[in-house]
C-alpha cells in the first residue's frame, strides 16, 4: 500500500484497527502496512522485571525522562547499529511521527548518561492502548532501563495494552506474548475507546515504587 496523501490522523485510524506502517529500508519512499497474525503485545501486569537489570534501573545510572526530545529519539532508532545495519524508518515515517508527537499522540522516553542521549525508545499512545515502534542503545542496558520506565508509566496510567507488533526473543524475557490476532482486536477496540492515558507528570518517587512492585525474573 502506497503513503501517497498519508497524514497522521490516518495513521491514527489505522492504529486504531491494528495496522502500522514500516518503509522496506529507510531509501524507500513507500510505506507497507502490516496486521501480523499471531500478534506479539507485552502484558503490563505480567511484566518481568529481570534482577540484574531491576539493580540498573533503581541505582540511578541513567537520567530518565519523557518527551523532552522525540526527533533525537527517532534518529537513534533510525540509525544503523551492529546487528541491525538497515532500518525501516524512512523520511515519510520521520514526518508522521514527529507530527503525531506535536498532536500529542507520539512519545518518547529518553536515557540519558551525562547529559547525553544514550538510548531510548518511542511510540504511540491512543486511549488505553500504546503501540511500542522502536528503540535503541548506544551503551548497554539503556533502552531496556527505558522499556522499564515506559511500563511503570503505561500500568501507573491505567493503560489496556502495550503492543510490541511482533513477538521476539529478547521481549519474550520480559513476558512478552504473541496472541490470535482476533483477540488482540478485540481488546484493542476496547482501549482505544477509552479517555487518553497518557501522563507525564508522575514523581519519580511513584515510579520507583511501581519498579519495585513488577514481577522479578532470572
């Protein structure tokens, strides 16, 4: 399917059915959309929070925060890293999503060492429903210390679902599932009727006791 006349409120709309859009590599000027089968979601009260990477996340190694930069976030999703040499983030998906996060659709959360950007992760919230779209690391452990922060807030907010697209290896430690699409569907309809969840303005004293209440695995 052609992104000719694509704007971010279709890409809303299509959010809102279970579609989402990637570019083949970032030359391309095209979008596909994808609607996978079984579906790979990361349930938020089941989420496992690794022991080692818990020792991480509460010892303050990184400076966390939300928003406060979505373009760099982007850019480092986007960028080729080992093991990963190509990406499907194009120009046209840059666009949508900078324009969804000034609509206040699209968010990001930021780690930071020293004041720099190290990792992050970003993605789109609509109702109870937050569709996870990239993230990435420039030194160990940073976009999963930022995959921590983005659970506490979604569960602290009252959020249905996380969507991870596809289910992986790597999320299947966290407790990451993949579901029949149908029933995927079924929830999803439910969450994106609900009132906006999104919230940014929790106490990082709320947040550490939330870390402290997931589930701890190996």
């Amino acid at each position: 399917m052609s992104d000719q006349g694509l704007t971010p409120e279709l890409m809303l709309g299509a959010y809102a059915v279970g579609l989402f859009p990637m570019a083949a590599d970032a030359e391309d000027e095209d979008l596909q959309w994808y609607d996978p089968d079984p579906r790979g979601v990361l349930p938020l009260q089941a989420f496992h929070l690794p022991r080692r990477l818990r020792r991480t996340v509460l010892s303050g190694r990184f400076d966390v925060t939300v928003d406060q930069d979505f373009p760099a976030v982007m850019k480092g999703c986007a960028a080729p890293a080992p093991g990963r040499e190509q990406t499907w983030i194009n120009s046209e998906i840059y666009r949508l999503f900078c324009a969804l996060h000034e609509m206040g659709y699209a968010h990001s959360v930021e780690c930071r060492q020293n004041g720099e950007l190290v990792g992050g992760l970003y993605g789109v919230a609509l109702g109870g429903a937050f569709f996870g779209e990239s993230m990435f690391s420039r030194v160990t452990d940073a976009s999963k210390v930022a995959l921590v922060h983005l659970v506490a807030r979604l569960r602290l907010s009252g959020f249905m679902v996380l969507d991870t697209q596809f289910g992986t290896d790597h999320l299947t430690r966290f407790g990451g599932v993949e579901i029949p699409a149908a029933e995927y569907k079924t929830t999803l309809e439910r969450a994106v009727h609900m009132p906006p969840c999104w919230q940014a303005n929790f106490t990082p004293q709320q947040l550490e006791a939330e870390i402290r209440t997931m589930r701890q695995g190996s």
